[in-house]
C-alpha cells in the first residue's frame, strides 16, 4: 500500500517487506509494530518503497519529518539510540511525561504531567520553576536554582550519595574559579564509623570550617572539643564584633597564651546574668559592681548587694578553709605601691578560742611601715572581746591623740570611758577628759550602795609614806627625775591600793593613784580639826 503522506494519529502502513508502523502523531512519528528481518540495511524512502542505506538503519526521518534517505534524525535497532541530528521540540503544551518547550528558546521535561526541569537560553539551570532561574542581576554567568512550593508547606532536597569504609570524604560541592588550582568545597566525609558524618568547609588556601557529628563546630581545627572550638594550629586567635577599623570593635583574642577581652571603643564592658547588670570596666577603667557610673577618682566601686541592690555594699575577704588555725589570716586588705609589696595592712586572724559554727572567735590586727622601714608592724589590735592596744615607736607624737574642734571648757570632752556597756553605743560613763584638760569620774549617789563614812587616821597613815624622786630604768641618768612613790612602801601601809599590772619580764606593781585624792581630802579634814581644836585651846589660855 502507497505510504500515507497526510496520516492521522493511529494510522498503520504495512511496507512490502510485511513491517507494520503506526503513526503516533507529529510529535512522536511512526513507530514499527512488527519486524520482518530482510536485512540490515532496509529503510523507508520518501516515496514509501524500501531501499538500501546501509550502517544498520531502520528508519530515518529528514529534518521536516517525512521519511527520506537525507537523515535528521536515525533510529539504530542494534544500539537502540537516536543519532544522526538534533531532537527540536516545538510545542509549548506540557506532555504528561516528555520534552517540551515552554517558550521560545527554553526546553523543558515533564513528568506526571508538570514541567520538572527547565533550561532557559542563557543555560540557566532550574528545577521545579522557570520563572526563578534568572540570575536576578547579580552578574552571574550561569545559575542553578531549586523551586518548591511557593506557599503552604513546602520542602526540597538534593542528595549526594557516596560510600567510604574508612574516615575520609564521600560528597563534595565544589566551587571553582579559572584553573582547576582555584577551588573551595564542601565535603561530607566519613569519621570513625558510619553514622559519624562530618561536614566540612574549605576554602583555596587550605583554611577551613568542620562541623562534627555531634554538632561541635570548630573553625581553623578539624577535631573540634567543644560546642564552638577556635583554633589557629598551635598559634594565637582571635573573635572580632564589629568593623575591620581598629578602634571600631571589640576582641576576644590570646597572645603570648594569655586570654584578652578587648572593647577597642572608648566605652564600657559589660557582665549580665538573667538579663541583669552584675558588673562593668567603664571607658575610664574602674570596676564598676551593683552601680552603671560613677564620676569619683576610684579603681573599684561597689554599691548594693546580692540579697538588696539598696543596700550596703560588701567585699567579703575569705580563707579557704573551715578550720582554720589559731592565729591564721582569714582575711586581708593591703596597700603598697607599684612592687605590689604590702607596707600597710588590715588583717583579720583567728584569735585563739573554739572555732566552729556557733564559736568564731576572731581579731582584727592594723599595720603599718616606719620610715627607714620596708616591713609593716603591728600598730592597733582588737582582740576578740573588743580589748584594744595601740603600739607607737614614735620619739616626736604621742601613741594616743584625741583632737577636738571645740575650745577651752567642761562643756565638750575629748574622751570619755564607759562601764556596764553591751556595744559601741551604749553603757554608763565613768569618766570624762574636758577640753580644758579638767577631768570627771562617776561619783553620782544613784550609782551606789552601802554608804558610810569613812574611818579617821589617813593623815597619819600618809605621815608614813615617802615621797620619792626618781629615774625610770630605761632613761639614761642625767634625765630630770620624776615625783612620786614606790608601790612596795605603799603596799605596806596600804595593800589595797597596788594592782598588778603586765611587765615585759612577769607582773609589776601599780598604785591605784587616784584614790589618793580622796586620802589627802579626809587626812585634810582631820589635820582641820586637830587645827580647830588647837586654836580654841590657845583662845583659852589667851583669856586667862
């Protein structure tokens, strides 16, 4: 039968040698039904009688789809392959599965009736969209783009699937520049095991990026040891904020080992916890704890506490310890120059006692340096029940001064004593120093009991006593001597006045001295009345 040259979509020719061919339409053509093996080297001329081409053709279709011996397009049975011309695809409506072209100059492929992969005629490369592939102005010279959903959920993946047995790279994305020596790449790779997969970023010089499998990630190290790991192989680093300017940023870097955090700004640094201030280095270099500023000459300021922001400021100085020896340094507060050596201190030790939770006993010790001196010596002791001694080595001042702004009179005192007292605020005077250098002491009636006058004969009790002059034995003879008695002549006459007093070599002998006062007023008292009575005796014999 005549070839079919105007054939609908189904129609069939069967050609001399018995081969049936359907035609599937202009897309797709004629397909062979049935073969009939004459030979190799049949095929279907334009006229629709078999001839001789040769090479194993079987059908050949010229450029504008009849069939002649001017091949465009060959189907070989043997190789199963198309060859011999280009596949030009011309219509813009998408085939349930097959090429396309959705508009002038791009192709398209399509499955289950949608356009899955498009290349447009810059060669850009998109799949799931056209309209994306564009290089949007960037300056790209080919573009590869991935496209889902544009709304609802959505997701898309690419997969690189390899295989590696020992640790080492499976996967690479490579990224080149010019010459095949140009290239960063990131590599999925293998560790010790096979669910231990790495990913690592790596550029041209070598320096790189490895995010593990247990999501540490560690920049200039491939085994990083913790959540982020910075290392630059043994040498220093450094973690910048900010800008490239120098003084426009801050560092946190090591150098020489050691660990700096450095705000290159004129400004402050800053520590929060819970979103809350805790402390700052402001621009002028004090710590700053519990307060934002301050415009007092000062190296550290606290303000507040932990339990009251509004309340007293505290430094606590603690030894490392819960038992801590009689006469350890708990804590300390020392002040020196620039060799950091401390000439002046405020130390607090365990002052002897039971140390335990319910018993702390302790003292405070102040020192401080003499001139020609470079070591600090013990000034000012407070021992545990409040007792106090001062210590002075000075040949110009007195050990114990008492200023007062006040003038002359009994109205001001410059230093009082207290008895019966349970703080530093409250007790009853027994003693008062004026600032006219006039002295009290507590005699009032409401203080006392069992009252009673006292016994006659001090005036000849005092007849008994020698006033002596004298020298201390550490003042060199030629001194001016001192006025007064010896404690051991007075004890005989009367023992009640001596006290024992501390002595560098043992006890030594005091003489309660102010008691004397009350002596002399009573030997007075009587040496008055032997007075009066001799006068009325010699106003007798007068008038005889």
């Amino acid at each position: 039968m005549a070839f079919p040259i105007n054939p609908n979509p189904g129609d069939t020719y069967t050609d001399a040698y018995g081969t049936v061919w359907v035609y599937a339409g202009s897309v797709n053509g004629w397909y062979r039904q049935t073969v009939y093996p004459v030979n190799d080297t049949t095929y279907i001329g334009s006229d629709g009688a078999p001839g001789g081409a040769g090479g194993n053709t079987q059908v050949v279709f010229n450029d504008n789809g009849s069939l002649a011996g001017d091949s465009g397009l060959t189907y070989n049975k043997t190789t199963d392959a198309l060859s011999s011309g280009a596949f030009v695809p011309t219509g813009s409506t998408v085939p349930t599965n097959g090429v396309y072209r959705p508009s002038a100059n791009n192709v398209a492929i399509s499955t289950n009736g949608t356009g899955k992969i498009f290349i447009d005629s810059n060669g850009n490369l998109g799949i799931g969209t056209l309209s994306n592939i564009s290089p949007g102005g960037y300056g790209y010279a080919k573009w590869f783009g991935f496209t889902g959903a544009t709304s609802g959920d959505s997701s898309i993946a690419v997969d690189l699937r390899g295989s590696r047995t020992v640790p080492g790279g499976f996967a690479d994305i490579n990224f080149w520049h010019q010459s095949t020596s140009n290239r960063a790449y990131i590599q999925a790779r293998r560790g010790s095991s096979d669910s231990a997969i790495d990913l690592d970023f790596i550029t041209s010089g070598g320096a790189g990026m490895r995010l593990d499998s247990s999501g540490r990630l560690g920049l200039g190290t491939s085994s990083p040891g913790a959540s982020f790991h910075l290392s630059n192989g043994g040498g220093e680093v450094e973690f910048r904020l900010g800008n490239s300017v120098t003084t426009d940023h801050s560092r946190i870097y090591t150098s020489s080992n050691d660990l700096f955090i450095s705000n290159q700004r004129s400004a402050n640094l800053i520590l929060r916890t819970g979103a809350t201030e805790r402390a700052r280095i402001d621009s002028s270099g004090r710590l700053l704890v519990g307060t934002t500023s301050t415009s007092t000459a000062s190296t550290i300021t606290v303000q507040g506490n932990s339990s009251s922001p509004t309340g007293v400021g505290i430094i606590r100085a603690c030894i490392g310890t819960a038992s801590p020896g009689t006469n350890d340094e708990l804590g300390a507060f020392t002040i020196g120059d620039t060799a950091h050596t401390g000439v002046a201190a405020i130390i607090g030790n365990r002052d002897g006692g039971t140390w335990s939770a319910s018993s702390k006993p302790t003292r405070l010790v102040f020192s401080t340096t003499a001139d020609g001196a470079s070591i600090p010596t013990e000034r000012m002791r407070i021992d545990n029940k409040g007792a106090s001694s001062l210590f002075g080595s000075s040949t110009t001042a007195s050990v114990l001064s008492s200023r007062s702004v006040h003038g002359g009179g009994t109205t001001y005192t410059t230093f009082e004593g207290f008895r019966n007292a349970t703080s530093t605020t409250d007790g009853t005077a027994t003693f008062a120093v004026y600032t006219n250098g006039t002295y009290a002491t507590l005699s009032d009636q409401n203080q006392k009991k069992n009252i009673e006058t006292t016994r006659d004969g001090y005036l000849e009790d005092l007849k008994r006593l020698r006033v002596v002059k004298y020298n201390w034995n550490e003042q060199s003879d030629g001194e001016p001597k001192e006025l007064g008695l010896i404690a051991q002549e007075v004890e005989s006459v009367f023992p009640a006045l001596i006290s024992e007093l501390s002595g560098d070599e043992g006890p030594v002998k005091g003489i309660k001295a102010g008691v004397f006062t009350y002596m002399l007023i009573k030997a007075l008292q009587e040496a008055t009345q032997r007075i009066e009575t001799l006068e009325a005796e010699v106003a007798a014999l007068k008038t005889q």
